[in-house]
C-alpha cells in the first residue's frame, strides 16, 4: 500500500467483510459498515477507554508507520477531509512513534485528550476531538463522522497490504498474575490457556473479568476469546469489584429506596447528560426505587444510558447501583417490544463539563485497582505461534452486530490457520477463519471447534 493510495470503496468494503473485519472493542461493528462517503472526518480512538488496558498505545507504537498509511488510506476512501487521531497526552511513548510519520499525512492531525474516564467512550471522544455533538440515540455518521480504534486500522492495514484476516487477537493479561502481557493469541482460545502465559496466577479463588474493570462481565476459565476481548483481568474473588459485578438486582432496589438521598451527584458526573442527553440517574433511582411511574421519560430515557459505570462505581457516595438497575430496566424494555425515541435533540452542552471530568488516576485507586496499573509489554505479533501454546480453540459464529456467519466447514475437515470456516450471513455480517491448523471436530449453529493435529 503505497503512501496516499486509495481504492474504490466497495472493493474496500469487500476486503474488510471478507476478512471478517469489525470493531476489535465493544460490540463488534462489522467495519465495512463504517465506510461512508457522508464521513467528513474519520477519527482514530487511541483513547484506552477503561483503566488498566494498554494494548492500543502499545499497538501504535510499535506499528505507527503501517497503522497511519491505513488510516490515510481509509480516509481518502470514503473522501473525508480530515484524518484525527485521538490519543490521551500521557502516551509520549506512542505520541513520539506518531510524530515520525505524520508529517507525510497533510490532511492528519492528532488530538490530545485528557486523562479522564470515559474518554474512550465514542460519543465522548468526538465531542472532545470535533467539537461535534452526537444526537441521544443518534450514530456518529449523521455528523459526518466514522470512528475506528488503533487494532481495527491495524487489521485494515493487514488485510488490505498482506491478504491477513482477522484469526487472532490482541489481549491484555493483567492483575493477580506473575507477568503481566500483552499478546496476540488465536481467537477461539479459552481463557484459561490465555492466562497460563503470564505465568502463576497469584490468588487462590482466581476471578476472571473480560473487558475492562467497568464495563467488563465477569466469566469462567473456558470462556472463548473473540474478536472483541481486550483484556482479561484476574482478581480475588473478595475483590471490591468482583462483589460489585455479584450484585443482586432486587437487594440493589431496596437499598436504593433505604438510602438514595438524592445528592444527583449521579447526574453531575454523567458524561452522556454533560453532552446534553436526557439521562438522569438520580431521577431513575427516584422513580425506580418508590415505584413511581408517573413520568414514563424517566424510565424510557435510560435507553440513552452508555453503561459507562461511572455513577456506581465513582460517583454515588452510598454505593449504590444506578448503572445495573438501569441495565435491568433497560433490558425489561426492549423484551417488552418497547423502542428507543427517535430524533430526540439534545440539550447544549453543560459548561461544567469541563470540570466534571473523572481523573483515570482517582478512578483507578477508587476501584481498587492502582497497585494493578502496571507494565503489559506487548509480544511480537507471531510469538504465539513461536510457543504454540494454544492446540484447541472453539470459535464462535457470531462475533459482531449483525447476524452469525455460516459455517462452511464439517467435522473432520482439516484448515489452516486463515482459512474461511465460516461466510457471511445474510445482512450485517462478516467472515470468521480458522485461528489454528487442524482438524474440525465440531460445527453447530454457535461454534465450530478446530484441535490441533
């Protein structure tokens, strides 16, 4: 891929939907989606959104030269104007890599960001690198925006200069463990061979929370890696946070009509309502704790929600749970058939804002989890293959938004690492690809599992 290239975005598209392409964070986006001639800026999020992960500065760093000729490739693609990267001014390291090569990217700028939570957070980010608001509910493409992380471009620049498709993933083991690393492991690994790399887990009743600390779900050793994991961070099960993730819904209802003092420090420190939505968790916890449900906006706003965590596990000073009764409620919705408002236009931006921003620091030690924020070197990109370590892996056929790829392998079929086990379903959906050489023992509507040969 030659400096200042570009193709025709649907040849682009294809690539990224063969390749099986999508948000490596989050919910999984197919990319080629993202491919939008409305975009008028595209913005890479080097932001790390949640406290402990790492992978993404490390990623840029250590690979700037082929991820900013892939952004640049991508932006003059679908025609934007300008290419932002997002990155927090802490990162020097990745921030010195950047200043290598940028300056051959005219139309490429960098915005430093603060060292705040949830400055990953999509929304949060372009407001904070554009200045643009995105509407409550609304996608960033309305305002003529396309977000991508640091590891998606990397899996642009890999397919699109390297034939790569996506069969591996990088992941951040961190925590109660020996060594904490960060390192590519084939998707379909269990989380447990994952964690046997970093060495002896120090705890005796280990807890294993995939994601990050916040918005994170806490799973067992045979949880499968996918596109999406970033981290695994090991725990004891006495931890703070591991009891806040064990929370009892009804027990967290009472609570909130006992002790709820209506302080809407909730409120005040919410990022989405600083930008001028209409979620107000003080006034959730009001309504949902006494049962009141005379205003129903109350309780239709919290599709509005991010889940960002902020208001349980920072701002409530009575340790209270906005964030998961709002999910509960939020969920009970949407099995009722009830749908988000549309068009609904966002207040302006509150001018305390800017001095409502969580510090990373302060949430880190609130969290329990400082003594935790260290050193993850990122391993060479092969080095999983060079230890062979992982012999079985089971993959899931859906790995993103949109709908389950279709297995086109049987059992006993032999595959190489890269080959397409699965095409794309019918819709929204991307390919998936076998992450080891070996035989295939098993395919269902969910999985397909491969063991080594």
């Amino acid at each position: 891929m030659e400096e200042g290239c570009f193709m025709e975005i649907q040849t682009l598209k294809q690539i990224l939907q063969e390749n099986g392409i999508v948000g490596a964070g989050g919910a999984g986006f197919p990319t080629y989606a993202k491919l939008d001639e409305r975009a008028e800026i595209i913005l890479m999020n080097c932001a790390e959104c949640e406290p402990l992960l790492k992978l993404h500065r490390q990623l840029l760093e250590q690979h700037a030269e082929e991820i900013l000729k892939a952004f640049d490739m991508i932006a003059r693609t679908v025609g934007a104007k300008e290419a932002v990267i997002g990155i927090k001014r802490e990162y020097k390291a990745t921030l010195k890599a950047i200043d290598r090569y940028i300056d051959s990217y005219p139309d490429m700028r960098v915005q430093l960001l603060d060292s705040a939570y949830p400055m990953g957070d999509e929304v949060v980010l372009i407001y904070e690198a554009t200045g643009r608001v995105i509407r409550p509910g609304g996608l960033p493409i309305e305002e003529g925006v396309a977000v991508f992380n640091v590891e998606t471009v990397y899996n642009v620049y890999r397919a699109v200069e390297q034939n790569i498709p996506v069969a591996d993933k990088l992941v951040s083991v961190v925590g109660e463990v020996e060594r904490p690393v960060t390192i590519r492991v084939p998707i379909g690994a269990a989380i447990e061979d994952v964690i046997a790399y970093a060495g002896e887990v120090k705890v005796k009743h280990p807890v294993y929370l995939i994601g990050g600390p916040m918005m994170g779900n806490l799973a067992d050793e045979t949880t499968v890696v996918t596109k999406t994991t970033n981290a695994v961070i090991v725990l004891d099960r006495s931890h703070t946070l591991v009891q806040r993730k064990n929370r009892n819904t009804a027990i967290d209802l009472k609570r909130a009509a006992s002790s709820c003092c209506q302080c809407e420090t909730c409120t005040n420190l919410c990022p989405r309502h600083a930008l001028g939505h209409p979620i107000e968790p003080h006034k959730f916890m009001r309504s949902a704790a006494n049962k009141d449900f005379q205003d129903t906006n109350v309780f239709i706003n919290t599709f509005f929600c991010s889940s960002c965590g902020l208001c349980e596990n920072f701002s409530c000073p009575q340790g209270l749970a906005p964030r998961s009764l709002i999910a509960e409620y939020k969920m009970g919705l949407r099995k009722a058939g009830v749908k988000p408002p549309a068009n609904v236009v966002p207040a302006p931006v509150k001018e305390s804002r800017a001095y409502r921003k969580v510090p990373e620091e302060r949430l880190e030690a609130r969290l329990g989890l400082a003594k935790y924020d260290v050193d993850a070197p990122l391993q060479s990109d092969a080095y999983w293959m060079e230890e062979h370590f992982i012999h079985k892996v089971k993959i899931m056929l859906s790995q993103h938004i949109g709908a389950p790829a279709a297995a086109i392998v049987g059992k006993g079929d032999l595959v190489s690492a890269g080959d397409c086990i699965a095409k794309p379903g019918n819709g929204l959906s991307v390919g998936i690809h076998a992450s080891v050489d070996g035989i295939v023992q098993e395919v269902t509507d969910k999985y397909i599992t491969i063991a080594e040969r």
